[in-house]
C-alpha cells in the first residue's frame, strides 16, 4: 500500500512539473533582463525575459512610500498608468505559476517624459518642460511640420526652458504647424521624448482674407487659400428672387448703394459692382459672389467653409440650395451653416447640412447652456465670442464630450489667438494674418 501511495505521489509530482516548466527544483525562476519600452508623460511601459506558463506581479514605487501592486498580468511586458511627467520611479516584477511565486527581480528604474508647454509672443516661440530631475541636458529640435526636413535643433540645454525667434526656420509664424520635440539626457545616454505640437488649431479667415482683399469676395477667399488658412467664413442673404449672396451687411454699403440685398433680383445684382473694400483698386470688377460659387471654390481649394445665416428670416428654401449644392461639389462635412437665431438656427438643422449655433456668452454659466441646447438640437458646431474667462479647456472638453466641434472668434491679435489656441480649441476665426 506504502509504494502505491508513493507511485501516485510521484505521478502528481511529475504532473506538476510537466504542467508548467517555470516550476523547477528550486521553484519559479526570477524574472530577468527588464527594459523600459517607451514613455508618455503619464505612462512608462516596461517589458521583461519570457518565463514559460507563468503570469506576473509588478511592483511600482514613486521612491515616497507609494506602491502599487498590479496583479495577474498574462504578458511578459505592461504599461503602468497615473504617473506624473519628467519624473523616475522604480519597478520591479516577479513571476507565478499557481500559488507559487518566483522571487522580486532586482529594481529596475523607469522615467516618464517630459510635459512641453509653448507661448508665442511677439513673433517668438517659448518652449517650457517639466524640469525632468534625472537629466544632465536637453536637446530641443523643432520641425516644421509640412516640411520634415526642415528643422532646427539646439543641443546640450541645462534649463528646461528655450525661446526660438523668426531666425529659425527662416521666418517662425503661428500661422504654421510646428512640432517641438524634448529629448533628456542622462550623461549622454538618450532617454524619452516629450513634445508638443504649436499650431494645433483650425485657422479660419473671417469673410477671407479681409486684411489685404475686399472681405466676403473671390479674391478674398482666394488670399485666405494662398496664405495657408485651413477654412473661410462667409456671410450671406437671400434676395427678393431666392438667390443666395455672399456679404456681411444687407444695404449694400461695398457697392456705393443703399440697397437693401434682399429686395434684388438676379439681374439686379450686376447693376452693384463692389467699390469699396481693402485695396480694392487691385481687385477691379468684382460682384458679390453666390453661396454656390463659394461652395464651388472651396471645394476647388480643399478648404471648410462657415457660412453665416445673416437673416433670421431666411427661407427654407434657401437652405434646401445649399444642402443641394454641398452635394453637387461632394463637400459634405467640410461645410457648416451656422446662425445666432434660435429659430434660423433650428430650420438649418431641418435642412440636414452641418449646422452650427453661434452665441455671445458674457458668462461661464451661459456658455454652458449653449453647448447644452446645441447638443440637444443636434448641432455640430458651436461658436462663441471668445472671452479668457468663459472659454476654457474645460469648457473645450464639455463641447467634444457632447460631440461638438467649438470655434471662437474674432482674434486680431497673436497672443490672444495663442492663449485661446492652448484651450485646445478646434477652431478660430480671424480678421488678421498671423506672422512675425
């Protein structure tokens, strides 16, 4: 009976060791040769050597009596998540097979990397970063992101902070896309990048490019795509015969007349010539634009449009020829009718275009009901006057919660379009060209 016992106890025995070989006659082996794989700014991820059969424990310190303990990861590698930019921390892991677990492996350093903050002023781009305490030195390279082999790279920083002026790149502008990438050093040996990218916003020109043409005209939006703007706005009326024109006031103060847009008929629109506007002596004879013509142009361009609804008593109709003429220049999501009147405002949305609801807020509270109602509506956009104290990236991450694309306007200078532009806003509406 004593060797039957002993035979099945074997048998047991022999089973277990077969049925995971990480156990051995010293038990589960200690896990070996980790590695930090990459880093955010609140994440590192580690990997580590492969033990057969086993799962892993890993143990995570910030080095101030924090831990954490994360259990049953299947993987031989994981990402460890709520950690804090530019800073070190210590990990260590040990496998298990079962109930048996192997020993700690040795600690193992990890690092997060840096958070990169940028300004504009004056022309000039300061670049800021989490003081990362593990570095000996920086290097800084931005990049021109439309052009990846144009870049400038400033090398061995000790200060977490540098300013590039319009010397590099050959003339910096806001108006263009730039990455800004922070690399630590920890004496000479590379560690993770942080980045930041400085021009993460839709530019939109108000009425085009209104500083050098005569706005709402061709030759406007024709500037605004020359000069790299992503988008135009436009303002438009409905006249006496149900045609759609493109301009801001509804006498006909550009043409020398006074008018009223919406008593014309088509053939009295080319009685109007447009006379009056920036430099309109270099853009002769030109005649307020249809909606469609607009249209037209953009989707030449490859650019969005916002069309502004002027009169709150625009027709139905009217809007059922712009929905039809977005689907004629096939630019359905590239362009938003958009007004301030709650009852125009709705009937856009009736129409089945992309509608946009715009608002004056002189308060937090009422920019809070306005993306409420434009959510409940079935808005897309929202556009709000913007004011320091009502648009906030809070209140951008309300708006994108609800599934709102959000746009402020009217920025006529860079800095404010920068402070906004750090909201993280998608879009702005300006009456000026932004350079150095």
């Amino acid at each position: 009976m004593k060797k039957a016992i002993a035979l099945i106890l074997t048998v047991i025995i022999s089973a277990s060791v077969f049925s995971t070989i990480s156990i051995s006659a010293t038990g589960v082996k200690k896990v070996a040769k980790i590695k930090q794989t990459s880093a955010k700014t609140d994440s590192a991820s580690i990997k580590w050597s492969k033990i057969s059969g086993a799962k892993y424990e890993v143990k995570f310190s910030n080095g101030k009596g924090v831990t954490r303990l994360y259990k049953n990861i299947a993987d031989n590698k994981y990402t460890i998540p709520k950690l804090n930019a530019g800073k070190k921390y210590a990990v260590k892991v040990r496998a298990k097979a079962g109930s048996v677990y192997g020993a700690w492996s040795n600690v193992y350093k990890i690092v997060t990397a840096p958070k990169v903050a940028y300004k504009w002023t004056k022309g000039k781009l300061k670049v800021k970063w989490t003081n990362a305490k593990y570095a000996t030195s920086y290097n800084v390279k931005l990049q021109l992101n439309s052009n990846k082999k144009k870049f400038k790279r400033i090398k061995n920083l000790k200060d977490n902070t540098y300013t590039f002026s319009a010397k590099h790149l050959s003339g910096l502008s806001f108006n263009k896309v730039y990455t800004v990438y922070v690399r630590p050093y920890d004496n000479g040996a590379k560690l993770f990048t942080g980045k930041v990218t400085t021009r993460d916003i839709e530019i939109t020109g108000h009425r085009g490019r209104m500083d050098i043409a005569p706005e709402n005209t061709l030759a406007s939006f024709k500037e605004a795509y020359k000069s790299g703007y992503d988008s135009v706005e436009a303002d438009w009326w409905e006249t006496k015969s149900g045609a759609l024109l493109i301009s801001h006031d509804k006498i006909l103060t550009a043409c020398n007349s006074k008018a009223d847009i919406r008593t014309l008929t088509a053939t009295d629109v080319k009685k109007h010539p447009i006379v009056k506007g920036k430099n309109i002596k270099k853009y002769p004879t030109q005649y307020l634009p249809t909606v469609e013509q607009v249209i037209k142009k953009i989707s030449e361009y490859k650019m969005r449009l916002y069309l502004h609804t002027k009169d709150k008593n625009t027709s139905d109709k009217a809007f059922k020829k712009i929905a039809a003429a977005i689907k004629k220049y096939k630019v359905e999501g590239k362009v938003t009718v958009f007004s301030g009147d709650k009852g125009a405002f709705e009937r856009i949305v009736k129409s089945k275009v992309r509608a946009g609801f715009l608002t004056l807020p002189n308060n937090i509270n009422e920019v809070k009901a306005s993306l409420k109602y434009a959510k409940e509506k079935s808005a897309k956009v929202v556009i709000f006057r913007y004011s320091k104290d009502c648009i906030t990236s809070g209140i951008v991450k309300l708006a994108h919660s609800y599934k709102l694309k959000l746009g402020c306007y009217n920025f006529n200078e860079v800095n404010t379009a920068c402070e906004y532009a750090q909201t993280k806003g998608d879009f702005l509406i300006t009456n000026k060209y932004y350079f150095n």
